[in-house]
C-alpha cells in the first residue's frame, strides 16, 4: 500500500503513475506526458488568478503547498473565494473562515479537491486505466466514462470499531476516490444526462454536454496548464463524499436496515496496512460478507495498483427507512406469525437485503425505471426512484445510496415461495428452499405453480429439527440432495397437468385427481381425494403398515394467500389431523423403498391384496428370499397383478397353466396348501405376462385415471417372451403385450399378442384404491379383478 509520489520538476520527468513505476508498463507513459506549455506552479497559476485566496490558504493549512506548488503531480479542482465563502457559510455558519476549520477537517476538504496524477480533460471525459494513449476508437468506446473515479488526496483518519467478537480494533480509512460525471458515461448508459445528474445533484445544474460535471460542481475552466499539472476552475467547493455505510450509519431513521445489514460484516486484520501505516499498531478493514457488498469500505479493492478496479467498481444500495420497515413487517410478518424485525428468518432477511443492493457498478434512477438493474440472483430491480427525497438521494465516495420511504419486497415475497418467506411457521421448509437453490426456479413467473407447505411442528413430528440453521433427522444431518428432493415433491408445474386446474380441488366432492411433482429423476405424484391429498411415498403405506386406512395417509389443505394472490401460482398448507406427517421427497425413508421385498416380507400376511400372488410365485418357484428379489424381474417393472381373490377363483377355474387344486370355495382352509403344481416351466411362462419392463414401455406416465396415453399401437411388452424359428432358419422373438385403457373413469388391461391384436377381454384394475398406482423404486403396481 506504499503511496509513490514523483518529487522532481514536471519539466524532467514524464508524469507517470506510481502503477505504471512499479509495473514497467510503458505502454501508458504517453497518457499522462507533460504538457506542451508550461505555467508555473499550479500554486502559482492559482496565485495568479487572484480570486482563488481562500483555497489557497487551506491549502496552505492543511500542508498541502509543497505538493501542489510543484513537488507532485496533480491535477487541481480549484472554487473560488465567492464558492468558498458560500460553502463555509452554508456548512458551519456565517462568519465562519478557513481558518476556523480543524486540521482534520481541512485535509479532507482540501484533500478531496487534489487528484493523484496529472489529467487532461479528455482523459477525465473518458479514462482509459488499462489501454492509456494506446486505445483504438473501438477500445475507446468500450465502458467510455465509466472509470469515472479518480483518487484524492482526502483521507479520514484511523477509528476505533468494536468488530463481531466483541474486540475494539483500529480501522484503517483509505483515501476518497472523486466522481467526474462526464457525458460519455451518460452515453454508455444511454440515458439522459440532465435528469440522472441533477437526480443527485439537484442544486448543481448539468453543464456537461460537451466535457463533465466534478461530484457537485460544474467547471467553469477546463485545463488549466501548469508546471506540475492542471487546474480546473470549479464553479462549487467539492463536499468531501462519504461511504455509503457512513451516511446510513448517520441517519437514525435507517438503523433498521443498517442493523440487519450489519448480521454480515467483518474484519480483517490487513498486514500490509499494518507494515505501511500501522507504526506498531494493527490496522484493520470493514467488510461484509459477499454477495453483500462492501459499502464500508472507502475502496473496492485495497490494491492501489489496480486502476481500473478503483476506477469502475461502485455500489448501489436502495435502502428501505425504519418506517418502512415497520409498515412492510406488520403488513407481511407479522400475518406470518412473527414477533420483531429480527426474529425473521435469516433466509429471509438476505433475500431481501440482495434486493437492496446491486454490488457492481453505479446505478442512475433512469436505469431502474427501464429495468436494467438486477440484483445478485438475476430479478428486476423495481422502486418508484422520484418518490425517493431529494435528501435521502446521496452520492457516495463508493457508489450510490437511495433512501427509500417504501420496502419493495424481492420477486420471492410475492410467488407461490412467498409463504416461507411471510410464515415463521414454515422456516424449515424455507432452510430447504434455499439449500436446495430452488428459490429463484420457483419465483419464476415464466411458469405457474401448485405448492405445498409443511410447517415446523409437520417436520418436528416426522424428527427433523433445525439447530443453528442446520437441518436434522434425528442425528444425522439432512444432505442437500435430500432438501432438494423435499421441495421437489411439494411443488407441481401447473404446465404439466393433465387437465386444466386453476386451484386443487379442495370440495369434499371433488372426486380423484393425480398431479405428477417436479421431483427429478423419478415418477413422485401427488393423489387427491374429495378434497385431501396424499403422496406416492405415503400412498404405499396402505400396503404393509397393518391397520393403515386413508385416514392415515391422507391430509388436509388450507389455501394460503396474500393480498391479491401469489404471482404464479397456488399455495396451500397441509397436515393430518390424527398424526401429523411430512411428505417424503423420496423412498429414502419409506420402510420398503421397494416393492418386491416388501411383498415377500408380507407373504404370509393373508390379509394383503398382493397374497395370493406371492403365493403363486412361491408355487413357481420365481422368487429368492435371500436376495429379496424375483428370479426374472432383472429391472423396475409395471405389475398388474390379479388380487387374493382373483387369484382363488382363477385356480378353481383351472386358469392357471401347470397348476391343480383340490380346493372347492373361495374359503377352503390352506387353499394354497391344497395346490399342485403339475408342470412348473409353464407356470412361471404364464406369470411373466405380469411383468411389463419399463426398459421397453414407451409411456411418460403411470397408468392412472386420466393419464391420457395410449398403447394401442404395439402395446408394452411384458417379460413373456420366447424365440421361434421360421422354415428359412430366421430366429424372431414372440412377446405378450398388454395395452391399457382409461376409459369411463376406469383403468383396463387387456393382453395383445405379437402382432398387436388383443386377445380375451379386458380386465379391470379395482377401484378400492381410486386407480391410484402404487409406486416403489423396483415397481409400479395396480391391482386387478381377473387374472389375465
């Protein structure tokens, strides 16, 4: 952080950079040669004037004189004695005189008006940092006035600041860098000048049109020549520009933002300030936690080397006022059960801080109106920028500060997410949304939603708990892919309904509706019933938890709205009256994820509608217990499998190939013990028409009522199979197929052979279940009434 200065007479050297010094860079040394003619002193070009006696004398009393009479290279924004006069009247009443003014105080304010370096007024309407006197027009044209700071000799001293654990620590003050408004930066933008300008600057009229206005004067004289520089003739004193975070730190009515904003600073200990400045003491920088930008920091970057960076990088911040914050809470969360400002959530709180901010560059008022600025995750930033005061419009040393009198809320607040972000009760959920970076996809109003919300005490009840914003299952904490598939499962893409629905049916006649969830990578429905719903994971409990009614796995749903409704889409809040539960994302905590080791854990259960199939593959000798696996089902398959019942009666009708009874009821004692099988090959043959491989099954969907796919044309070919031979020695692979039918508010199957032509009659898939398929991560299942 060494601050080289050239000492000698302008007339020796070339004026360089101490960048360009250190770098070797002599690519730039022409940008900034010595002048063709020569003037004397900046100093002594003021004396000469005659009405620029009290700058000079504050030049004089802060130390400057020997600097700016010809021992550094500088470039001068001089006000004379009537604009001086005026500021010191206008800032510390009349009477007042320079030399009433502190030593502090004057380096500042004298400070702010010496550049580093000696500029030209081409080379302040446009900078050119990294290509110097080297650039093309193309380069040229390229971000032109936009490396609108130049570094001052105006510094405030060290502070002493109490950091995050508590430690007083001493906080280094980097030099003010001055903004020069020029016209090309008005044109880069393409916005108009006069307005943006005097936005800020409103007793200050644009003079810039064919050069630039300085912070809040304009000039009067450009390009003063001197000896050891130039001058321009100011028409205003240039007030010494603070950090953004120094202007709301001293404007109580925005503590509120300040606070929440300050959950994420720190300090650094900074050793080469420490070396270069510290004599023995630690010298310390204020910053904040990106994607928050550095509003307290005088610099972007602390590198006085790089140019460009200092030159360009600015902030922007739209600070909402305490009473502002105030309307917004009790409009928005305290309806969501909160207490206090700062019991929201911190998910919360940063998104909509990343609204109060764009942490790259400075933004004109004429640029939010056309919506060109966006903030850190990519949404439009919107506020009505007139009806920001002309006082709480402050241009800043690091950027810009608009003091808002309104609480915009971020795109989130308003989509079908917003009820995580309003309702305490769903921070969990909302932990997960974040975690997952599902929030932005959600917001999206390219596309509309159905979402579900779980609250706390739902996922308490299923053992999750956050601690120190860490979610937990138990013990073990929650993995992100596990988050991600939580949300997923809650939310259903409205594009991608079968049917039209403008809300769930919520009517207790609502009748039976499928909706598939977003969840990736698998097949994850949510089912409603007359008005309740359940999921594909919690469906399948009906299966083999024993006891398990509709009851159990079905909830209830409560519309959540706001205003006049979420921008894209409906949000609801469900729970189960009798025991709460949380949706699954997936079978990661089902306690059969899979379909076949849960049937042959239960094959003994008689009361199970999978019973008397388990026991025809036990005949078949298809099944191995020790693997938990079927002997041909090698891939996940769709199984229409035949109940108890229509199993029995299939038997007694001698309908089941390689197979006899001595059985005469329905009801006989140890049917399947009275059960003979007479030829084994052919009965496992006949019960591979059962298995369909989704390998081979060309349907984006699981049959369901209203599922609107059609197998008309070739069928799905199930694991019945076998290879024939024709008399010119050409092999060819005969398979059974089943098409599938929805018609009439039913689900049929019936078989077609090889050639597409169906064969028998259709069978009914029982409707005890609402033709709801049940799906597993081995198999979907339906169940029916024939055997096929």
């Amino acid at each position: 952080m060494k601050h080289t200065r050239i000492t000698v007479p302008l007339r020796w050297l070339l004026l360089l950079l101490p960048v360009l010094t250190l770098s070797c860079d002599d690519k730039l040394a022409e940008y900034y040669k010595e002048p063709d003619w020569l003037k004397g002193s900046i100093y002594e070009v003021l004396q000469d004037r005659g009405d620029y006696t009290i700058f000079l004398k504050g030049i004089d009393l802060a130390g400057f004189k020997p600097m700016v009479n010809g021992k550094s290279i500088l470039t001068v924004m001089a006000p004379n004695d009537e604009a001086f006069n005026a500021y010191l009247e206008a800032t510390y009443g009349a009477g007042t005189t320079i030399d009433d003014l502190s030593q502090p105080d004057l380096k500042k304010l004298i400070g702010f008006h010496v550049l580093y370096y000696a500029f030209d007024r081409e080379k302040l309407i446009n900078f050119r940092p990294n290509e110097g006197d080297a650039a093309t027009d193309e380069q040229r044209d390229i971000n032109a006035g936009l490396f609108y700071k130049h570094r001052t000799k105006s510094q405030d001293g060290i502070t002493l600041e109490l950091d995050t654990a508590g430690k007083w620590v001493n906080v280094y003050h980097l030099e003010r860098f001055l903004p020069v408004f020029s016209y090309r930066m008005f044109q880069t933008k393409q916005i108009d000048a006069k307005y943006n300008y005097e936005y800020f600057y409103s007793g200050t009229p644009w003079d810039g049109d064919a050069g630039f206005n300085v912070s809040n004067a304009k000039v009067d004289e450009y390009s003063v020549l001197s000896d050891n520089g130039y001058v321009y003739l100011v028409d205003k004193v240039l007030k010494p520009l603070e950090t953004i975070y120094k202007e709301l730190a001293s404007n109580p009515d925005y503590s509120d933002f300040l606070a929440l904003y300050d959950k994420y600073d720190y300090y650094v200990l900074d050793e080469v300030l420490t070396r270069e400045y510290g004599n023995n003491t630690e010298l310390y920088q204020h910053y904040h936690t990106a994607p928050m930008a550095n509003i307290a920091s005088e610099w972007p970057v602390t590198d006085y080397k790089k140019v460009s960076d200092l030159a360009f990088t600015s902030y922007s911040v739209f600070a909402p006022s305490n009473a502002a914050f105030t309307r917004f809470f009790e409009d928005y969360w305290k309806v969501g059960g909160y207490d206090s400002l700062y019991e929201v959530s911190p998910q919360s709180i940063e998104y909509l801080l990343y609204n109060c901010m764009y942490p790259s560059s400075l933004v004109f008022p004429e640029e939010i109106t056309k919506g060109l600025i966006k903030n850190s995750y990519g949404t439009v930033i919107k506020f009505d920028v007139d009806a920001v005061k002309p006082q709480n419009r402050i241009m800043c040393v690091n950027g810009t500060l608009y003091g808002c009198d309104e609480l915009t809320p971020p795109a989130m607040f308003g989509s079908v997410t917003g009820p995580a972000f309003q309702y305490k009760k769903f921070s969990y959920f909302l932990k997960m949304m974040t975690t997952a970076d599902l929030v932005m996809t959600l917001c999206s109003d390219a596309t509309s939603y159905f979402m579900l919300y779980p609250s706390n005490d739902v996922m308490n009840a299923s053992g999750i708990t956050l601690t120190e914003d860490i979610l937990y299952r138990g013990t073990t904490k929650v993995g992100s892919g596990s988050q991600q598939n939580y949300v997923y499962s809650h939310v259903v893409s409205r594009d991608g309904i079968t049917g039209s629905y403008d809300a769930l049916p919520l009517g207790s006649g609502s009748g039976d509706h499928v909706f598939r969830t977003l969840t990736p990578g698998s097949v994850l429905y949510w089912y409603m019933s007359n008005g309740r719903l359940t999921n594909s994971v919690k469906f399948n409990e009906l299966l083999y938890v024993s006891g398990t009614t509709e009851d159990d796995v079905f909830c209830e749903l409560e519309e959540l709205t706001f205003r006049d409704g979420w921008n894209n889409g409906k949000a609801y809040a469900y729970t189960n009256s009798k025991k709460p539960f949380l949706l699954e994302g997936s079978q990661e905590n089902a306690i059969y994820p899979k379909y076949v080791p849960m049937m042959l854990n239960n094959r003994n259960d008689a009361t199970k509608p999978y019973y008397g199939f388990i026991q025809l593959l036990d005949l078949a000798d298809m099944y191995d217990t020790e693997t938990q696996s079927i002997n041909a089902m090698v891939e996940s398959c769709l199984l229409f499998l035949p109940t108890t019942n229509a199993v029995k009666q299939a038997i007694l009708d001698g309908k089941i190939p390689g197979l006899t009874t001595t059985n005469t009821t329905l009801n006989d004692s140890a049917f399947f013990a009275n059960c003979t099988v007479t030829n084994q090959p052919d009965m496992q043959y006949y019960l591979l028409k059962y298995f369909i491989p989704f390998s081979s099954a060309v349907i984006s969907n699981y049959p369901y009522v209203g599922w609107n796919e059609d197998t008309s044309k070739g069928g799905l070919p199930t694991l019945q199979t076998y290879d024939v031979v024709d008399n010119e020695g050409k092999a060819s692979s005969v398979t059974t197929r089943m098409h599938v039918t929805d018609t009439g508010g039913r689900l049929k199957v019936q078989e077609m052979d090889n050639n597409g032509v169906l064969q028998g009659q259709p069978v009914e898939v029982v409707s005890d279940y609402h033709y709801f398929p049940f799906i597993f991560d081995d198999a979907c299942v339906h169940f029916i009434k024939e055997v096929l």
